[in-house]
C-alpha cells in the first residue's frame, strides 16, 4: 500500500438528536454549532478536506442549507445506518484516511485531531484515536479505507452500522489498531452536547474564550473550568457514550 495522502475530516450531523432536537445548529457565540465544529477543522494542518455528512431526512435540509451557505462539503445518507453513510461520503470524496467527528463537539480541538492523524499516518494503523482519560468533546478517530470498505462488507449487528468504529474494534484478529493518550484524569470533563445542561456549559465556555480570528485550545478550557468550579457541575450527571450504551442493549442482526 502507498502513502495515504487525502485525510477527509467526515463531520456526522443530524437534526434529528432524541434528546436535544436540532441541537447542531443551535447558536454559540453568534454561530451554529455545526460552525463552530466546521471552523475548528479548518485550523488543522493534517486535513486535505471538510465533509459533513447528514442525513435524507426533511428535516436535514437545514443542515444542507446551512452547509451550502457556509460554502462547506456535504454528504447525505441513510440515518439509521451511519457505517452506511461514512462508507459512501468516503468513497465520493476519496478519503482515505477517512477521519471521524460528530456535530456535537463544537470544542473540538485542531491540535488534537492534527495529532491522532498523524499518529495514524506514522503508522500502519486500520483504526487509530484518542484515547485515555480525556474530556468527553475531544473524540477523533482516524480510519483507513480498507478497513471502513471491509467493515461495511462484513457488520451486521445494529450497534455495528448505527455507529462507525465497533465492528473494527470488536475484531482485533482483523484489524491493527492503536492510539494516543494526550490527556490524564480528565475523564469526567464534559464538553460535547446532547442535553440542555451541556448546552448551558458550553454556553458560558463560548462566552468566555471565543474569539473569530483564532481556536481557543483544550488547555484554556481546563484552566477556565479550573477557575470556575461551579460550571463543572452543570452536566456532572449526564452519562457518557448513552447513545452507544443504547445501541447494544437493542442489538439484534441487520439483515
């Protein structure tokens, strides 16, 4: 195999959240959320390209909109299966490597992703990410191709087509994987959206660091959070990974 050379961020985006309805493009700072996530991106120096993937769905073509307004790629696919909808965004813009975020980390941090992508890159990595005890908003998860095109061949399980990187995971006599701990004991950090109270946080996190003309870093937000102990305690209670947690408890085989 050759050098990979086109490393596509493939932004996941639905309007369609069951617990905060069209929380991607709820405002931040004077802007959606899926902007803040889209202008984030575009800091990182390991990207060739920016795709946001939503869904077929009505109710998605806000999203489109927004993603024609903003003059930022789009992709639209199957809602339920979202393996689906990487498989084919990847294929019709070429990524390879294809990297994974989800709409809802509007603090994602382009240091960060420019880190996990060149692990993956310095490597002969099928899946590569962060991992270790950093703060739930930061995810980033770098694919090859093969190993998406194989997976999307090979999952039948729902938990293994309603999420991306399971089927990969749960197959290591297939797949090399690997990963880069960038963070300790800041686990219970919860920067990512998908209840009112997490909006509430990032609320105040966006008043107090954005600025337009450049990122505001992980580093920053911890040194604000660790100067205003109370807001940490918004959204203490929301659980992590809730959404998957669900998916295997009504796993059943996709035919």
């Amino acid at each position: 195999m050759g050098p990979l050379v086109n490393p596509i961020a493939i932004v996941q985006a639905r309007m369609g959240s069951t617990r905060l309805p069209g929380k991607v493009l709820m405002p931040l700072a004077g802007r959606p959320v899926l902007g803040h996530v889209v202008e984030r991106l575009s800091y990182c120096s390991t990207l060739a390209g920016i795709v946001v993937a939503t869904t077929t769905q009505a109710s998605d073509d806000a999203i489109a909109e927004f993603c024609e307004g903003a003059d930022v790629a789009v992709f639209r696919g199957s809602e339920a299966d979202v393996l689906d909808r990487y498989y084919r965004a990847s294929a019709r813009f070429e990524a390879d490597p294809v990297v994974r975020i989800t709409a809802d980390c509007p603090a994602i941090d382009p240091t960060v992703v420019d880190q996990v992508v060149s692990g993956f890159l310095e490597g002969e990595y099928d899946l590569f990410g962060l991992t270790g005890e950093f703060p739930d908003g930061l995810d980033c998860t770098v694919f090859a191709r093969s190993a998406l095109d194989r997976a999307w061949e090979e999952a039948t399980l729902a938990s293994e087509r309603e999420h991306v990187g399971p089927y990969i995971q749960n197959h290591p006599e297939l797949f090399q994987t690997g990963g880069i701990e960038l963070f300790e004991g800041q686990g219970h950090q919860r920067w990512t959206l998908d209840e009112p109270e997490d909006y509430e946080l990032l609320t105040a996190i966006f008043e107090a660091l954005y600025r337009p003309d450049s990122p505001f870093l992980s580093g920053e937000v911890l040194e604000f959070l660790d100067g205003h102990p109370e807001l940490m305690a918004i959204n203490h209670n929301v659980v992590r990974n809730e959404g998957y947690m669900t998916s295997l408890e009504n796993d059943e085989v996709v035919e």
